[in-house]
C-alpha cells in the first residue's frame, strides 16, 4: 500500500510542472505560490477537523515545525516555483531527479540512516535513468533556461531533502494530515506578507477557466494530496526509500506524452525507465 501511495504521488508531480506552467504563462509567480498554498492550507485544515485528527503540539516539536516549515518547505516551494518558470522542462528533471542524493547526503551527516552500498548503488541508478529519459526525447532543450532557474531548483531540492528527512520524527507523534496543515500554514505566512504588495498593486483577480484549473491542481494535489502521500511514505519505509519515488515522475511524463500526443518512445528512454524502477527496487528491497 505505502508503495502504491508513493506511486500515485509521483504520478501527481510528473505532470504538476506541465499544469503549473499554464498558471504561472499570465499569473506573478509569487502571486501563484501564494493562492496555491491558501487553497492547500483551507483544504487541509478542513479535512484535519472533520477528520477529528488534530492533536495539540508539544512545546519541544514547535521547534522542528518551524525548522521544516521554513527551512525546508518554504525554500522548496519560493525555489521549485520560480525555478520551474525559468528553466526547461528537460533540463528541470535532471536537477530533480538529485533529491535522493541529497536526501543520502543529509542522512549521512546527520547520520538519521545509514546509507549502503545497496541503496548508493540504487540511487545511482536512478539518477542515471532520469538522464537517460531526458536524453532520450527528441533533444534535450536548454530555451527558456537562466541560470537562476537552474541554482533555485537546485536550492529547492536540498530544501525539500532537509523536509523529507527531519519531518520523520514527527510522522510518530502526530497524524501526517495535522503535519502537512501546520507545514503549510507555517509556509504560507510569509508568503502572505512577501506578496501582499504585489495583490494591492494588482487590484482584483478573477481567474480564467486555465489559471483555475492549474492553481486548483498545484494546490491540493500538487502540495496537498502530494505531500501527505510522501510523508506516510516517510513515516514507513524512511527517507531514502520514499526519495527514490520521486524518480518515477519522468517516467509519468513520458507514458503520458506516449498515450496523449502519440510521442514516440525512444528506446534510451525504455532503457532508463528500466533503470529508475531497478533503482527504486534495489533500494526499498528487504532483505530474504
């Protein structure tokens, strides 16, 4: 079950680039973070009280709440969001498929888990095969790439590695639900504050069908459904393993652009489909 989880959770971030895209072609990039995380923050509080799952925080947790509300999941959501806008798609998912490195980095100074040969092999693997899918299309497009684009993917991957690996201790005392609200609650006021002058320059706004639909997506799937997807995977198998999911989402991208706009299938992007799920395997596989 937790495995399907972390599936349906790749899937939901292999296109959420594509359907952020259509948002943030008329929306102020700050202006779409920041509705995005309201509608998170409303849909989630709304489920964590009618859920009954809300359990009030210890004074030592507040600490660690803050931590990986700010110092991983606001990086990562400023550097992720700005980053996709200014970088292409190809080159976006060879940054991203980096997060189980990082995730191993930080495992290894903080030594939360201990990384194996196994699991750096898997890792490896997994990278390689993202590369290998990228490569693989019609031509790896470097249009529409700044360097700033490609340092706030690299700084919002390493943020949401510090996310995935210390919201672990929390997972054990409180309902992943009550964790993902407070992170995003704890994320969104700066948010709030940091864009108000551009929502009182702007006046108004009344979206378009479009930019409904793609702030509608990135907020409660994209960040919501996502994450509390990812984070039950945290809680049961750890944060190296729960990583190396998230390498499945190129694959995503390709079946979709195969099935959808009768893409052609390169065979270098079949072999590193095979790679990235060899990865995931080698390192979530228990031992006989």
């Amino acid at each position: 079950m937790t495995h399907l989880m972390l599936i349906a959770a790749a899937f939901i971030w292999g296109i959420n680039p594509m359907i952020m895209k259509i948002g943030l072609a008329t929306i102020d990039p700050l202006r779409y973070n920041t509705l995005r995380l309201l509608l998170a923050f409303l849909v989630s509080l709304i489920f964590v009280l009618l859920g009954r799952r809300w359990k009030p925080v210890a004074k030592e947790d507040r600490k660690r709440f803050i931590a990986v509300g700010l110092g991983g999941f606001f990086i990562f959501q400023g550097g992720y969001t700005f980053g996709v806008h200014d970088t292409a798609a190809s080159i976006s998912a060879i940054i991203l498929a980096l997060l189980p490195v990082f995730v191993a980095v930080i495992s290894i100074v903080t030594r939360q888990e201990k990384i194996t040969v196994k699991k750096a092999l898997g890792i490896a693997l997994s990278v390689l095969g993202v590369v290998a899918i990228t490569a693989g299309g019609e031509a790896v497009s470097v249009k529409g790439t700044y360097f700033r684009g490609v340092l706030l993917l690299i700084i919002a991957e390493f943020a949401y590695a510090v996310y995935t690996v210390y919201v672990r201790p929390l997972t054990k005392r409180y309902s992943i639900e009550q964790i993902v609200c407070i992170v995003i609650f704890i994320v969104l006021l700066p948010f709030l504050l940091i864009s108000l002058p551009v929502f009182l320059r702007s006046g108004l706004f009344f979206p378009t069908p479009a930019e409904f639909f793609s702030i509608g997506y990135a907020g409660t799937f994209g960040i919501l459904i996502g994450n509390v997807l990812w984070s039950h995977g945290v809680k049961r198998i750890g944060s190296t393993g729960t990583s190396m999911y998230s390498n499945l989402s190129p694959i995503f991208g390709v079946i979709a652009g195969f099935l959808v706009l009768a893409e052609r299938l390169a065979p270098l992007q079949a072999a590193g489909g095979a790679a990235v799920l060899l990865g995931v395997w080698v390192v979530n596989r228990k031992k006989a």
